[in-house]
C-alpha cells in the first residue's frame, strides 16, 4: 500500500510537467520564446524559478548533510545568507539593471552579454567553453543527491531513477523552453516549501520538539573539545563557515543560470514584487535546509560518516518518517533537482547555440533552426550529464559538496565581478575581464590537480577556493581596469544609454505666483 502511494505520487507529478511542457509549446518558437519566455514573465513564476534553480537535491541533501554535521545549529547563517545576499541583494542590485541593459544590448544570454558589453567576439566564446566545462559537474550532481533518498524509498536502482528523471526532465525543457520550464518551477517550489516544513516538523517531533532537540544538541561533544559548541550562535568553525555562507550566497550572482532569470521578467513592478518573494522563498527553503542540518548528529548513532560520507546524514534523519512523509520528501527533492537541471541544460544549450555555434560554425542560422539546434543540444547535454553522474556514483567518493564548490567557484568566480562591474561601471574593461576569467578557472583546477598540496591548507577545500575566487575577482577586476586602456567613449556613451534616455516635455507657464 505504502508503495502504491509512492508510485502514485510520482506518476501524477511526472504527468503534470510533461503536461506542462507541451501546454508551453506556442511560447516557444522563436529564440526570444525558448530562451526567455518572450521576456513576459511576471514576478511569483521568475522568482520561483530563481529560487527552485537556487536550491536543488545539492542543498537538500549535499550541502544540509555536510555543514549541519560540520557547524550544528550555526549552518543555519548558510541559509540566512542565500536569502538576504544570494536572494535579495542579487535582485536589489542585478534585478532591473540587467533586465534593462540586455534587452538593449539584444543578449540573451551571459556571454552574449560579455561579447556585446566589450565588444569582444573571444570573450565570449570563452564564457561560453568556461560555462559548457563547469555546468557538468553542478549537474552531475544533482543526480548524485538522488542516490541515497531512492534508495530509502523505492527498491529501484539508481541509473533507472536517475534516466527518467533526466529524460522527463529534457522533454518539458525541449517542448516548452523557458515558458515551461518557469511554470513547472513554480509548482515544484511550492512542493518545497510545504514539503521542507512538514518534514522539519516531523524530525523535532521525533526528538521531543524544538528545545528538547536543542538541549539534546547541546549535549553532543563531536569532534569538538567545546561542550555544546554544535548548538550554538557561531559553531565550531565560524572561518570555515564564513566560506560556505560568500560562496553559496554570493555565488548566484555569477551564476549564468540564475542571472538569466532577471533577463526574463517583464517590469519594473514585477522586479519589486519578486524581490521580495524570491527572499521569502530562500527563506523557508535553505533557511530549513540548512536548520535541519543542524541537527544530524542526534542520529549520530546510525550515521557512519567515514564509510558513507556526509551525503548519508540527511537520509538517515529521514529514514524514520512514515511512507507518506517519506514520498513527500522524494516529489521534493525530485522538484527541486528538476528545476535546478532544467535551467541548467537551458543555459549551457542556448549559450552553445547562440554564443559559439551561431555566426562561428555556422553561418547563417535563422530563427527556427537556432531553436532546433537548441532543443537537440538539451539531448546531448543531459546525456553527457547522466553518463557523468552514474560513472561518478559508481566509481569515485567525491561529496556533493565538493562537486558544487568546484562548479559554483569557478563560474561565478570568473562572471561576477566582470558582470557587476560591467552593469555599473564605465571604465570596466576587457582586459579585466579576462583576468578574471583566467583566474578562477586556472585556481579552481588546481584545487582538484595534484598541485592542490602546494597552496595554503585553508584554499584547498573546493568551497573555500570558490569564496576565495570571488572576493580576489572583485578587487582585481577594478584594479586590472584602471591600469588598462579605457573603452572607447563613443562605445560606452551606446551601451550605457539604457540608463540615461533623455525625455523631452512641454512645460506650461503659469500667471502670477501660484497658491
């Protein structure tokens, strides 16, 4: 019977996003269409696509495991900081300054922004090789934070579990584009949001409630010389901590995946709108995440980090629940690795397509056939990364975590200091963009090459090199730009116009002095 439902839930989620896509179909015919939704979106579907992009089977299972096990309580900042700086800060500052300069740059995507903002063919084929490259492990893993949650769940292996997700998954994408995806999201988000409550629920309660468990955390010694160091404000190791909450907070700004959503919304009142339901979102979803994390080691008892690693703590948290809770917990992360995975395979297939093989490999590409090319690119994207995942299971003890940080610090270690600065300010040149570009990748490869042993002890964990990678592109970025030649005026005076349109009106003099 427990089975049956599990099933039936599955079924009935796949079929509403299959529905979902082929409902989406009229919205994608064009380029503007597929890509960006003919950028009509309004702010509930683009701030729930950015947040269902922002947190996938990664946070929930990877991530929560690994830092609610590392810090305790104190994991819970991680999720406070994706909501104030990876959620509302990135729309505050990005939101409409990106809306508005791609729509008048005709970008639709990260590096056509690049080559349009420099004027630079070769930065933006090489944003374009650097996005392909790094969008493979992030996908691979969210494959992997499947793994261990199925087999919980459903006696079916694996390489079954992770195939349909994966082939479900491209036909939505590959029917409906952007549009489809945005409203499979929104519906998927709100599976997380009801599914992360029950479950944080359910967890405490099986403990005694919120301040038994607390006090019970409290009583843990760990790996920590500290007495109740894991239920703490700071936890054991808040430098360390510091890592995780700039890469998975400030990393999203130099994501391609999540800075396309803004590329997509239709207004300024949407922009407002979906600022603040995109922080509200983050909230409850990587703040719970991360809060229940938290508390992994009160199952300490059957959690063998050493011989499962710390992709295990979640599961076994869960693995208590009854068989309802249980099928919620599965739709859950299952809505969230398929939304993440959507607006992943739509970015790396539109960047392929519209940055480096249109205009390059061939030459005259029309409308529907740049379409075409996309859609067939999600196929290929989505096997390379199914093939990727199940080697990847199969054969190394890689964490989640680890797989993400080399991901998300190379991408956005690289994008978001040019793309930031590029927004705001003039004198950005592409000499410093191009720095930036080669220092990120170069640093973040040597993390996992045999040379990683020769850099500081403290740069050699994938997350803390991601962090690393960012705060060093926000100064050099700058410092590299003054010392270089300036774009020329003319240039900038075009692409900065967006801002700064003058507007001609009729001013009506008035007798006497007014009242």
């Amino acid at each position: 019977m427990d089975l049956a439902i599990k099933i039936a839930l599955l079924i009935v989620f796949f079929g509403v996003m299959i529905g979902i896509g082929l409902y989406c179909r009229r919205h994608a015919t064009d380029v503007n269409g597929f890509v960006l939704g003919g950028r009509s979106v309004g702010p509930w579907l683009t701030a729930f696509a950015y947040g269902t992009s922002y947190f996938s089977a990664v946070v929930f299972v990877g991530y929560a495991g690994q830092f609610g096990w590392k810090y305790g309580i104190a994991a819970t900042w991680a999720g406070l900081g994706n909501a104030f700086i990876g959620s509302l800060l990135a729309w505050v500052v990005l939101g409409r300054r990106t809306r508005v300069m791609s729509q008048h740059l005709d970008s639709a995507t990260m590096p056509e922004f690049f080559g349009k903002r420099f004027d630079s063919k070769a930065l933006k084929l090489a944003a374009s090789a650097i996005i392909f490259i790094f969008l493979i492990p992030y996908t691979a893993s969210l494959y992997n934070g499947l793994s261990r949650l199925f087999g919980m769940a459903f006696d079916i292996d694996y390489s079954v579990c992770v195939v349909v997700m994966a082939i479900l998954t491209g036909v939505y994408v590959i029917a409906g584009g952007y549009m489809a995806t945005a409203i499979n999201d929104f519906i998927q988000g709100i599976i997380m949001l009801v599914g992360i409550a029950a479950v944080i629920l359910a967890v405490l309660n099986s403990q005694g409630g919120f301040l038994a468990s607390l006090e019970k955390l409290a009583q843990v010694q760990g790996d920590s010389t500290i007495p109740g160091v894991y239920a703490s404000f700071f936890g054991p190791d808040p430098v360390n901590l510091l890592g995780v909450v700039i890469l998975t907070s400030l990393g999203t700004w130099g994501l391609p995946q999540m800075v396309q959503k803004f590329y997509a919304i239709k207004s300024e009142t949407a922009i407002s709108k979906g600022t603040v339901i995109s922080t509200a979102f983050a909230l409850v979803v990587s703040g719970g995440c991360y809060f229940l994390g938290g508390f992994g080691r009160l199952f300490s008892d059957r959690i063998d980090i050493a011989a499962n690693g710390y992709d295990s703590v979640i599961p076994t948290m869960l693995s208590g629940l009854p068989a309802i809770l249980i099928a919620v917990v599965v739709i859950l992360v299952l809505s969230a690795s398929m939304s993440t995975l959507s607006s992943l395979v739509l970015a790396s297939s539109s960047t392929l397509t519209l940055d480096f093989i249109k205009g390059n490999i061939i030459k005259d590409m029309d409308e529907k056939r740049q379409v075409k090319w996309m859609r067939g690119l999600v196929v290929v994207f989505i096997a390379i990364s199914v093939v990727l995942a199940l080697i990847q299971y199969k054969s190394s003890v890689t964490f989640i975590a680890q797989l993400m940080g080399v991901s998300w610090g190379a991408l956005a270690g690289a994008f978001l200091a040019p793309f930031l600065y590029g927004l705001y300010w003039k004198r950005t040149t592409k000499a410093a963009c191009w720095v930036s570009f080669v220092f990120s990748t170069v640093f973040m490869l040597a993390v996992i090459s045999p040379v990683k042993g020769s850099l500081p002890a403290l740069l050699q964990s994938p997350i803390n090199a991601g962090a690393f990678c960012m705060i060093v592109g926000l100064v050099i970025v700058p410092v590299v730009s003054v010392v270089t030649k300036a774009p020329s005026k003319k240039r900038l005076e075009d692409v900065f116009s967006c801002y700064e349109r003058k507007v001609t009106v009729t001013v009506r003099d008035s007798i006497g002095e007014q009242e």
